[in-house]
C-alpha cells in the first residue's frame, strides 16, 4: 500500500518469523522450503530465517527447491514438495 518505510517495518516485524523467531517453540521442528526461482519472495528471505535459527538452536531443516517458484502447482514442484513433508513428519512424528 502507501506505507512510509517505517510502517512498513512496523507491519514486516508483526509478520515475519525473523522477527520472533526467539518466541518460536525450542523443541518443535521446522522444515523451510523455498523455491530457487521464486520470483515473488527472494530466497534471501528464508536464508536470513534459516541464519536465525541456527543462531537460537532451533531445531529445522532446510530445503531448496531446485526449478521451484512462488507456486509449486504452476511449477510442478509440488511432488518434490511433498515427498519431503511426508519425510519430515515421518522423522518427527513416526509412522
């Protein structure tokens, strides 16, 4: 919108993970995934959360998707997509 920049930070602080990813829970895992040819979040983004928390020893996993965009039905990437959720869950919740 017509946000001056400091609004905008204001509101970015409110929504992004980076900024509370201190109040994250410490036991609970994450996998982060992103697109290597997303061309509407920079992939900078995730690197930035990723570099977080490792910095809190947070407990996640990382994956980039290589081919993948904004949106994995478009770009096909969804089958790679949920093959690494199902192992994921698998790790952590068994079964």
């Amino acid at each position: 919108g017509n946000m001056t920049p400091d609004e905008k930070r204001a509101e970015l602080s409110k929504r992004s993970a980076l900024y509370f990813a201190d109040r994250l829970p410490k036991e609970t895992p994450l996998l982060l995934m992103h697109g290597d040819e997303d061309t509407v979040v920079p992939i900078s983004q995730t690197d930035s959360l990723v570099k977080e928390l490792e910095r809190l020893h947070r407990p996640h996993e990382y994956r980039i998707i290589k081919g993948g965009g904004h949106v994995a039905l478009k770009d096909g990437s969804y089958v790679e997509i949920d093959q690494y959720r199902r192992k994921f869950l698998k790790k952590h919740l068994g079964k």
